[in-house]
C-alpha cells in the first residue's frame, strides 16, 4: 500500500516571511502606481492564499491586471533574494523528515508561484531527496484541493494525509477528501476539530496513528 504525507510549506515547513517582505518591498519601492510597504504581520495574514488573492488584499484600488503585473515583480524579488537570504526551517525538521521518508512518500503542495518550491529546495539542499514530488497553482492553475488530487493520483497513493497550518489548508484537504492535519505551530488558526500538532517532530506519531 502507498502512503504518502503531503505537506503546505510556508507556516509548516519553514518560516521565510521575514526574507519576503524585505524581497517583497524592494519590489513595491520601484512601482510609481504604488507607495506600499508591509510588514510581517502583513505577510503572515496572506499566508495559504494564491497571489491573485494576496495581490487584491494588499492593492484593491489598483486594477486586476497590473497588480498582477506588480505582484509578478514581487515574486520575482523573492526568489532572487531567497538564494542568498534563507528562511527559517521548523526544529528538527531534517531528522523528521528522514524517519517519515522512510515509511511514506513525501510531497509538497503550496499555494505559491513556480520556482518558489524550487527555491526552497536551492536553499535546503539537503531536504530535496526526502521528497518525491511537489505541485504548485503557479505550474498547474489549478488550486490547492485541486492539486492535492492530483499528486495523490500522480503518485499511486492509496492513503495520504495533508499537513498545513491555515484554514485555506484545511479547506483545500476537504476538497481533496485527503485527512488534514494542522500545524498549530505555524501562522493560522482552524474552524473545526482536527488532529495537530505543536511541533514538526509530532507529524511521525500522527502519521503513524492516521496512515498507519
């Protein structure tokens, strides 16, 4: 039997909002349609939303299609700056991850532009092996539940459970019909009863007692 854990990534996986916002308002200083700036705190409340999304939080006075452009830019930024300017990875992840990699497939599934995945991996060098695939809106236009789907038919899993730390992560879970997990440790909070945990360590145990 294939069981696969799958797992959001920013709030659950490391913490790179500091590195964002910096990358994030770089950006925002060179636009002339804009003098916004923002703040952690900022970021943390877009945590979980596609960039559609966010873009219209942070710009609703400016029209759809340039504040995708503007957004674009933004995203741009980041990567550039997250080559050199890491985030944070959650305590103990590495060993985690090795021990789970070892029972379970392991997967990521963000709601990020293409390239942010990757580099996360450029990053974290080290982690890249323990997974066997990830998906993103920002390759496949799909959302979140929709690509939870997807890697769980792409993969041949027979059980899996989604890992996340916002209330778009666990909506995204129900979507897919795949148990969520929430990592009450990371940036959002839950409407309704489910399994967590409080560190990254817990997720063995839980997986242990949800996929056997």
């Amino acid at each position: 039997m294939n069981k696969g854990i799958i797992f959001d990534l920013d709030g659950t996986l490391w913490d790179s909002s500091e590195q964002v916002v910096t990358a994030w308002n770089m950006a925002l200083a060179k636009r002339k349609e804009t003098d916004l700036q923002i703040t952690v705190a900022d970021m943390h409340g877009y945590m979980g939303k596609t960039l559609d999304a966010i873009a219209e939080l942070m710009m609703p006075e400016i029209e759809r299609t340039l504040r995708l452009e503007i957004m674009n830019d933004c995203c741009e930024m980041e990567h550039e700056y997250l080559k050199d300017n890491s985030g944070k990875l959650f305590p103990k992840l590495e060993e985690t991850l090795k021990k789970l990699s070892e029972r379970y497939k392991l997967i990521i599934v963000s709601n990020c532009q293409d390239g942010y995945i990757q580099t996360f991996f450029h990053c974290n060098p080290q982690l890249e092996k323990y997974f066997v695939d990830f998906e993103c809106p920002g390759r496949t236009g799909k959302g979140k539940g929709e690509n939870i789907k997807l890697v769980v038919e792409r993969n041949n899993l027979d059980k899996a459970i989604y890992v996340g730390d916002t209330q778009g992560d666990c909506d995204a879970s129900d979507f897919a019909e795949v148990p969520f997990v929430h990592a009450a440790y990371g940036f959002g909070t839950i409407n309704k009863e489910v399994p967590k945990v409080t560190e990254f360590a817990s997720v063995t145990k839980v997986a242990a007692e949800l996929l056997g």
